[in-house]
C-alpha cells in the first residue's frame, strides 16, 4: 500500500487577530483524513496592512465593533472559546518574538502548534491585557519550560536572532502577496481567512473547480480605479 505523500500547509499568523484564532482553533478539523505537515508562521499584522496601504479593522469605528460581534458570535456558533481582551488592538511584537524565541535552527521561522496555541489563549482566553508585563513574564517562563523540557536552546526575545526571524517571516508573507492573517498557503495557493477553511478542505479533497475556477475566477480587467 503506497503511503499518502505528505502536503504541507504554511499557516501565517498574529495572535493580535482574532480570526487567526478561531482557524488555529478549527484547522484540525478542517485537515481531518488528509496526510499534512502545517507549518505555523508568525508574522506582523500591522507591517502587511502598511505595505498594502491598508488600515486594519479595529482601526475603522463601525468595521471596529461588527468585527467583535461577529467573531463574538463566531466563537459561540462554533464552540470556540474566545473571550475579548481587556483592550484591542494593542502591540502584539513581544508575542511573536516570544514565540520565534523557541523555533529551532531546522525551523528558525516556525512555531510548534505548542507554543502556537500558548500566544493564543494568552490574548483570547481569559479578557486580560495583553500586554500586562507580569502576564508576559509568566508567558516567558511557560515557553522557556517548554524549551527546556524538549532540550532546546531557547533565544532572548529582544536579541536581533529573533528580530531578524520575524522581519524574514514578514518579508516572505509579502513576497507572496499575503495582506493579512490568518493566510494558509498550500501548493502555491492563498487561503485567506477563518471563512476560508471549508476552500482549503476543498483543495485537499481534490474538488474539480480548482482545475479551472481558481485562475479563472482571478482572471478580471479593472474596470475602474479610485484616485489615490
């Protein structure tokens, strides 16, 4: 019997958004039955939105609270836990160094889904601030345990080895047209977004439309341009 070739799934990510939550939290269930290696990737939110000329949804009042209410009642329809932090958006740099402090050198811009899932439920379980330097401390002591257990070096957060792994994870989202999180990238194709999930199952499956719907569906004249 021939084994099923393993496919992988880099999944690129900030903590500080709450739809990468919900699909870090879905994902598993979306990849049910198919043989992948998912590949989780931090990356700033804010430097993709920059680089696009985009403001982000927190940054729009009315786009603002739809974005609470709706993922709110995402997370109840689909059974997630997620609880709003005491204030948002907030500055989500020490997560995402914290977590590339504990990729090793065979992954050096890769979190386990381990740690992952630790700079998650920091922001989305329990409404606590973020930022709050003695939950960040403890935060730090969990992923330098988690380090030592698996007998891995565990790198300073402010130290430019971490800085530099997070600029190269944001250059490569750019270099792949990312313009924000959560994006899945499988085969060449962009999955954009906790809605996206069902899409990327579909990919996996083998459904036809892929053959000819996907370049065709992006293949459009502009009819019009804004003025900038």
């Amino acid at each position: 019997m021939n084994t099923p070739a393993l496919r992988e799934i880099h999944f690129y990510y900030d903590p500080i958004s709450p739809y990468a939550w919900l699909a870090f939290e879905r994902l598993p269930e979306a990849l049910m039955g198919h043989s992948v290696e998912v590949r989780y990737k931090p990356v700033l939110f804010a430097a993709l939105l920059k680089a696009h000329g985009q403001l982000g949804p927190a940054e729009i009042p009315a786009k603002r609270d739809w974005t609470y209410r709706q993922v709110s009642w995402l997370a109840h329809h689909h059974g997630v836990r997620l609880d709003l932090p005491a204030s948002h958006p907030f500055n989500p740099l020490p997560l995402l160094r914290l977590g590339l402090s504990c990729a090793t050198d065979d992954a050096p811009g890769d979190t386990n889904r381990c740690v992952t899932e630790q700079l998650f439920h920091h922001v989305w379980h329990g409404g606590q601030d973020a930022t709050d330097p003695a939950r960040l401390a403890d935060l730090q002591a969990r992923l330098q345990d988690h380090m030592a257990q698996r007998n891995k070096p565990w790198l300073s957060p402010d130290g430019e080895v971490v800085r530099q792994r997070l600029r190269a994870n944001t250059g490569e989202a750019l270099a792949l047209g990312l313009f924000g999180v959560p994006a899945m990238v499988v085969e060449g194709r962009v999955f954009w977004g906790f809605d996206a999930l069902p899409m990327l199952r579909a990919h996996l499956d083998g459904d036809a439309w892929f053959d000819t719907g996907w370049d065709a569906a992006a293949d459009r004249p502009v009819g019009v341009r804004r003025p900038t």
